[in-house]
C-alpha cells in the first residue's frame, strides 16, 4: 500500500485556513497515488486549543469544517484529527473516505503532565478501530496512545492489525527525535507491525512541533522519515502483509493473547484494496539534526511562527553589544530578513567604547537598520525627580535598575509607535537565577532565549558563524566577559558564579528537580548550590511577568514548570 504523512503547519483556531491545508495535503496525496493519508492531532484546530474547547461554538464551527473536508474527499483514506462532540468531548482520529465520514476512533490516553492539560479538556476513549484495505489492517491511535507499552497498540496487534498509525501532535525538546524514535522501534518490534507517526510542525506561543515523521517495519527498522522542522508530505509504498511470516514464528503473542482471554471483535471498516502502483516509492530518509542544529532550527521556526502567526510584521531588539542581544538580532535577521529588523543601542555613562562600537559593526554584519539613543538625559530626568524621595541614600541596585527600565520604555516606545514587536533577550540562566530587571531587560513581547542557557548562548553564536563561514557575529562580542553595564567595571561574575560551573546547577535543579542535599551529593560546589538555589526560589515572582519564549528542554520555565511564587520550602 502507499501511506502519505502529510506533515502540515497549522494555526490553532484559523478553522478555514488550517481546512485549505489540509485540502492542499490530501490533494498532493491524491497525486501521488496515495492509499492513505495522515494528518496530524487535532490538525484541523490547531494543538493545543487549550480553553477554545470550551466555547460550543468552536466546536460547531469544527465540526461544519469537518463535514466540509469530509465531502471533499474520494478514494483515499484520510485519518485527521479534530475535537468530536457527542454527549462528551473526545480527542478523535475521524476516517474519511468517499465524501463522508466513514468511522471515528477516540484517543485513549489522554496526557497531564508537563505542557499537557488533555484532562482538563477531553474524556478517555475506550473502543478501538481496524480498516481493512484489501488483506491490509490497519489500527489508528493517537498522539499518548502509542507512548504507551500496552494498549491500544497489543490489542490492535492482537486483532491482527499489521500497521498501526498514529496521528500525533508531539511537542519539541532537544533529543525528542531520538526519544520518538526509539520508543517507536520498540513498538514496532514488540508488537510485530509497522508503525507510522505522523507528527505536527510548527510554533505555538511557547511550544515548537518539530515533524520528523517516521515509518518503521516490523523489525524496528527505519523506513522513512520525514525532514525537521519544516512541512513535508513523506509518501512511501509498505508491505505490511510480510508481519505474517513474523508473526507466525514469534509465540509470544499467542500466549498474551491466552493470558487476556482472548481479544474482543474491533468495529472493522473495509475499503477498496491498495491500488496497483507503476513504481515503488522508497524515499531517501531525512538526515536527524545535530544537537546545536536542533536549538537553531526551534527557535528559528518558534520566532517565525510567533511573529508570523500574530500579525506581527517588523520586530525591535535592544543589542548592547554583548552575547546575548547579538545572537538574538542573528536569529531574528536569519527569519525575517534583514528589512523586518531594527537593532536600537542605548548607551549610558557605564557603557564602554567597546561595547558601543561592537552593537554598531553587528548591526552592519547583519545589515539591519541600527540606531542610537543614548539614555543618560533620561536617567538625569528620573534621578532629579526622584531624589528628594532618595535624600540621604546611597546610590545601590536601584538606579541601576533604573538605567534598565528606561532602555525597555525606549524599546516599548518605538514598539507603540512603530508596531515593531520587542523581542528580549535574557536568557534562561539569568531568567533562572532573577539576574533580570522587571520592567527593564524583561519587557517585550518575545522572550527569544528564555529557554537557552548561556553557555548555550555562545555555543550557538559560534555556529551561526561556522555556518556563515564569516564573523557574522564579531569575535569581539563573543570573546568579551558578559556584563549588564549598569555601574562601574561590572562583570556577571561579581554576581554570579562563571556560567560553566553555574549552568549544570541550574539545570539539575530546574530541570530534574534535584534537591539541594541531592545537589550536594551529586558534587556539585555547595557554595554554588546554596546561591543558586536561593536566588531561583526568590525570583519566581520575576519569571511570571516575563514574555513567553521557546521552549527547547524538556522543561522549561512558564507552562511547563509550575512553582508557587509564595512558598517557604528550602528546597
């Protein structure tokens, strides 16, 4: 049989838009010949809805699109996903085939954890489904459904499917692929099919859907995978008929089969047989990205998509000359292009010569536009005002403060009157530990690098020149000692420990929720554990009020990691 992946881009509540995807996939599917076509989780909404599922007349509105696309339809199977409301609200896989809506199967698993809120949303299904095209069976899931070690994927083996499909919607983090990957050999293997998993690509506020979608035999060997992060329609011809020869040497599942007491009759949906092919179609499969290429290509596609998505036409970056605003002005540049760019300096007293001439020559690197405005009669105007409030104070981390907060008024000025989107640039080791100021460097509408750490920070900046094969990015940038600039002869290490030693804490403690005697015992320096851990806890209150940013672990801070602002354990 030939199957089509088609791994499209959505836009969660664009109902017609996301529909004319749709149509052009299944048109493209139809063109090659294709028996069966994939479309992602809930592609004709977007994913994640989130609380548009709640509003009936969302889901009136998906549901007329539904019957629309349905109609469009002819001889080839269209597995698509879409809410179903009937007496209770499901997360389904529709079958559609010949201008009509031919069956439906529920997702079963429905996941909470992490980015995941299914059960806030949808009720579990429980009956599973077999298509029959010719002598090939075929068993749907979706998306938590085959992440799972036992049904739906033994019971639909057990019915004899031969392939099992799955319609998937699977967030990105770096080294998801692999993870997909190798959970689906295991799949494969164990349950002597073929499995398919058609995945989501794209940007979603935080969440990026990286593709990467996959076919893999009986064996747990690879057959096809699509490309990262961009849309693709993977076609590719299957024998799922060769399990058999497997299936009859392998007993196991005879005995699984005994142990449950049989296997209860699927609802089975026949369709016309696999058409005869002239060729056979056995693409060349996509080659996986390098770590650093994965970090790049996300926050490239989640900035695109965010800017994009939202109407948004040029953005803003505040570049100081330092690491972090030059590598979000590259990234920016490399997605929208140079045109749609506005890179603003703003120095003060404290900003050095270098500094000022390096924000200048990346600026014209990048060819983007550049300015200066110099914020030092502003911070006059703040300090007259406010000092008679300030008699007899020595000067401390207030009007350092106040130089921040002024550049993020700048930046929010020219956004106003320009609708140029503010993108930050913090980054997640600094976002960790509160070295940010509310109001100042956290203003924008985009955190770019919210979920990057800074030695990460310049591992990327690195590459991006590799990649440009020139200094797209001036060595002297990279090569200075990070400093805010807010007083005197400031380096991050008088605040903080040198980033190498303090971003494996960091991620111990975010990320795997390692304690601090755990932290202690791990060998980490306790010195550093017990800074570290003080200021993540105290600056709660800050990530909350930061803009959203993509997200690249596997947990990363706003929807993903949930810790109370008000909260007394030491941690």
């Amino acid at each position: 049989m030939r199957l089509a992946l088609a791994q499209i881009n959505t836009v969660v509540g664009d109902l017609d838009g996301n529909s004319a995807r749709i149509l052009a996939g299944l048109a493209e599917a139809e063109a090659a010949g294709a028996d069966l076509v994939l479309f992602p989780e809930l592609a004709l909404t977007g994913y994640p809805p989130e609380d548009l599922l709640l509003r009936p007349g969302f889901l009136r509105a998906a549901a007329r699109s539904l019957r629309t696309l349905a109609a469009a339809t002819s001889e080839t199977v269209v597995l698509l996903g879409a809410p179903e409301l009937e007496r209770d609200l499901y997360n389904a896989c529709f079958v559609l085939a010949g201008g009509e809506v031919r069956g439906v199967y529920r997702k079963r698993f429905l996941p909470n954890y992490g980015v995941f809120d299914e059960d806030r949303y949808f009720a579990s299904g429980h009956e599973f489904l077999l298509l029959r095209l010719g002598e090939v069976l075929v068993g749907p899931t979706v998306c938590e459904d085959i992440w799972q070690p036992g049904p739906p994927a033994t019971e639909l083996a057990l019915a004899g499917a031969q392939l099992l499909v799955n319609i998937s919607a699977s967030p990105f983090h770096v080294g998801k692929g692999l993870e997909r990957e190798e959970m689906i050999r295991v799949r494969a293997r164990d349950n002597s099919c073929f499995v398919a998993l058609c995945n989501a690509v794209g940007g979603q506020d935080e969440l990026v859907f990286d593709g990467g979608s996959v076919v893999f035999d009986d064996e747990g060997e690879l057959v096809a995978r699509a490309p990262s992060f961009e849309e693709a329609l993977l076609v590719v011809d299957l024998d799922p008929a060769a399990t058999v020869g497997r299936r009859l040497r392998d007993v196991r599942r005879r005995a699984l089969a005994r142990e449950r007491g049989g296997t209860r009759a699927p609802e089975e949906i026949v369709f016309a047989p696999p058409r005869a092919q002239t060729g056979i179609l056995h693409p060349e499969p996509a080659r996986p990205l390098a770590e650093l290429e994965q970090m790049r290509r996300a926050l490239e596609l989640g900035l695109g998509d965010y800017v994009g998505k939202n109407g948004f036409g040029d953005v803003v970056v505040g570049v100081s000359g330092g690491i972090d605003s030059a590598l979000t002005a590259a990234l920016c540049t490399s997605v929208l292009g140079a045109g749609r760019v506005h890179g603003v300096s703003m120095p003060s007293r404290y900003s050095s010569a270098g500094t000022r001439s390096d924000a200048a020559a990346l600026a014209a690197s990048l060819g983007i536009d550049f300015r200066e405005i110099a914020i030092e009669p502003m911070v006059d105007a703040f300090s007259r005002a406010v000092a008679p409030s300030f008699a007899g104070r020595e000067a401390d981390l207030t009007e350092e403060n106040l130089q921040a907060r002024i550049r993020g008024t700048v930046l929010m000025a020219l956004s106003n009157k320009f609708g140029w989107l503010v993108i930050a640039t913090g980054n997640k080791s600094e976002l960790s530990v509160g070295y940010s100021t509310l109001y100042g460097d956290l203003a924008g509408g985009f955190a770019l690098l919210k979920d990057v750490y800074k030695t990460d920070v310049f591992r990327l900046a690195n590459a991006l020149n590799e990649q440009a094969e020139r200094e797209l990015i001036p060595r002297s940038i990279i090569e200075r000692a990070p400093s805010a600039e807010l007083r005197a002869d400031q380096r991050d290490e008088d605040s903080l420990p040198p980033y190498p030693v303090l971003d494996p804490v960091l991620k111990a403690y975010v990320e795997d929720d390692r304690s601090r005697e755990e932290l202690a015992e791990d060998g980490f320096d306790p010195e550093v554990v017990e800074r570290a851990v003080a200021m993540i806890d105290r600056a709660e209150y800050k990530r909350r009020q930061a803009p959203p940013g993509v997200k690249i672990h596997p947990k990363a801070f706003g929807r993903d990691r949930r810790t109370p602002i008000t909260n007394r354990w030491p941690g």
